[in-house]
C-alpha cells in the first residue's frame, strides 16, 4: 500500500513539471474589480488582470472577458468594459490560454429618478 502511494505521489509531481519548466506559462489570474463593485443601468466600469507566471511575476498574455449573465450585463471581451443593462447581479470573468478566473460580482442598479420640482403658479 506503501508504495502505491509513493507512485501518486510521483506522478503527481511528474504532471505539474511542465509548469516548472517555463516562466513564460500564465498560472493564475490576477482580477481587479472596480471600487464598490457596483454599477448604475446604462454606466460603465472597467476591469483590469495581470498574468502572473510560476514565480507571481507579471507576464504578457492575451486576455479576453467574459459574462453567463447578458441580461444584466454587456463586457467588452477584449478591454474588460463592463456596461450595466438591467438591476440585478452579474458576473464577469477574464480567460487567457485556458485559465479561467474566478467570477466576479458586479450589482447592477436602477438609475434613481431624476426628480424635478415645479413652483406653483
């Protein structure tokens, strides 16, 4: 029993050796939100990623972004510009080189009535 768990052991560490072997690989995603996390019907927010290799370094990749949720949301899939379509939650995520980044919550809400106060005749 020893031994079998010795060769997972093995092989596990053989199937990440090609991540160790390029600092050029993306491993992880680095999402920025924009502050507050929230966005009136019809504005906009940006989002931002940074590519990180095995050493947590940045590194160029190309980065494209993504929502399940377009009734709420429209994401520009190559800037990260997110626009607010209708109240409610949606969730943005950045993809590069098959990595996907967590999803992120964005609240869409209702833009207030503007409200317009007449003086009596």
């Amino acid at each position: 029993m020893r031994s079998v768990r010795a060769g997972l052991v093995v092989l596990a560490l053989a199937g990440c050796s090609e991540l160790a072997s390029s600092d050029d690989t993306v491993v992880a995603l680095q999402v920025t939100a924009p502050p507050g996390s929230a966005v009136e019907v019809g504005d906009t927010v940006r989002y931002t990623v940074v590519a990180v290799n095995r050493n947590g370094d940045p590194i160029p990749a190309p980065i494209y972004w993504s929502t399940p949720d377009t009734l709420v949301i429209a994401v520009d899939s190559l800037s990260g510009l997110v626009l607010g379509e209708s109240p409610g939650q949606g969730r943005v995520q950045a993809i590069s080189d098959g990595l996907v980044s967590p999803l992120n919550i964005l609240t869409v809400i209702a833009t207030p009535d503007t409200l317009i106060l007449v003086p009596p005749d």
